[in-house]
C-alpha cells in the first residue's frame, strides 16, 4: 500500500500549515547561492499546493516571508521579492487548475509595489476558487500581529464600540490576520529546526507539531504523506483524558 494509500480522507487535517524551512543550507550543500535554494524551493511549493488540493485538505498556509527576512542582505530580499512576483504570474494556471483560492496575511504593506501589485491580481483573480484556500504568510510576525489585535481593540475600548469584559477568544479571533480560517490542525517545519519562530502562534495552540530533517527544497508529495500519517496516528485530546475520548 502506496503511502497516499495510507491516508485517511475521512480524518484530514482542516488546515495545516508549514515553516518552509533550509533553502539557504540546501544551496550551500550543492556549493550554490542561496537564491538557487529559494527557487528549487518553489517547486517544494508546488508539490504540496497540488497534494494537499488533491487530498482534500481545504486550507494550507505557507510561512513564505517573515517580519525579521526584511534584515537578510539587501540583493537576497530584492531576489526573493522578484521571485514571488514570477512564482505568482507562473502559478496562477496551477490555482486555476485546481480551483485554489489565493489569501495572504501579514503586513503586505510592506511589500514592494511590484510584489503587493501582483499578489493582490492573483487573490482577485482566485476569490471564487473554492476547492482550498492557499494562504502564504509575507511579512509576517505573529507577534507584531497579536500587538495590533490589542491596539484595535483599545481603541474599541476607548470609543466605547466594545466593552473591555465582552472581549473572549471569538473576539480576538475576528481581529486576526487569520479570520477568515480555521485554527491550524497540523504544523509542519522542515530543515530539522525545532522552532515556531513567530508564526501562527495564537492559531497553533491546539496544532499537532511535525518537524522532519529534509530541507525544503527537497520536500516531495510523499514527505507530506508522512507527515499527514503521523498526524492521523495521535490521539488529540483538547485537554481531555483518553477515557473521555472513548
């Protein structure tokens, strides 16, 4: 029995997301510039869109660009801004194909002009796809977004939209990047790093965390089918006993 095989539809994950992790170290290994390891990386990317859209799995979010990139040498940035402008314009036949819906989080604000122009193409572009919902995280932190979730809702607070004893979880959750999504099931990290590096943390609370050796670039359909095996293998309790489960 093939590893896809082994996957339980019917127990899938509602939304996983990934630390796309070790290009640098892999282009290092060949003896080649990073820039080499962030493009063969995209492939990785394309690999587990089309897997994870013909499983079934509705929401994957990828950790793409983070606030602290911004300080990775100047010609290393600009390389990877130019590159998500071509994976975009290249990809878009991909997300047509498979019915993908393009979102993104973080403060693309940030972005080059270029960069947030086309970003902002595709997500129109995609808005009625409805098999999954692909979200890469650009000038993320999760930090930094939590603070911005506390300065919206002081402001409510002062102006009195929202009294400070109504704000809960569901509250919270609506001033989100994520809003839109799902609470992440499964976290994945490649590169053999054991680290969430702020990304997702309010939305990882309850997430099964799967951390594997292989650097991105080098990261196949079959490794995803692993990682989604072993996920499938837990028991989740949400704070329950084994007994309560049963």
């Amino acid at each position: 029995m093939s590893l896809k095989e082994q996957i339980n539809k019917k127990k899938l994950p509602s939304h996983v997301a990934i630390i796309m992790d070790g290009n640098g170290r892999w282009a290092k290994q060949q003896g080649l510039l990073r820039v080499i390891g962030h493009e063969n990386g995209t492939k990785s990317v394309r690999e587990a869109v089309e897997a994870s859209a013909e499983l079934g799995i509705k929401n994957l979010t990828l950790y793409a660009f983070s606030t602290e990139n911004w300080n990775r040498p100047k010609l290393e940035v600009q390389t990877l801004m130019k590159l998500l402008v071509k994976s975009l314009k290249k990809e878009i036949k991909t997300l047509q194909d498979n019915n993908i819906k393009l979102n993104a989080i973080g403060c693309l604000k940030d972005l080059p002009k270029k960069a947030h122009q086309e970003l902002l193409d595709v997500i129109e572009k995609t808005k009625e796809n409805t098999n999954m919902t692909l979200t890469l995280a650009l000038s993320y932190g999760s930090r930094e977004e939590i603070v911005n979730v506390i300065k919206e809702l002081s402001v409510k607070v002062k102006n009195n939209i929202i009294s400070s004893e109504s704000i809960d979880e569901s509250i919270i959750n609506k001033h989100l990047y994520t809003q839109n999504l799902p609470d992440v099931d499964l976290l994945i990290r490649t590169s053999g790093e054991q680290r969430i590096s702020n990304f997702l943390l309010w939305q990882i609370a309850y997430a099964e965390l799967y951390f594997t050796d292989i650097l991105w670039p080098d990261f196949k359909k079959e490794n995803l089918y692993e990682a989604l095996i072993n996920y499938q293998n837990r028991e989740r309790r949400f704070g329950k006993t084994s007994e309560q489960l049963t």
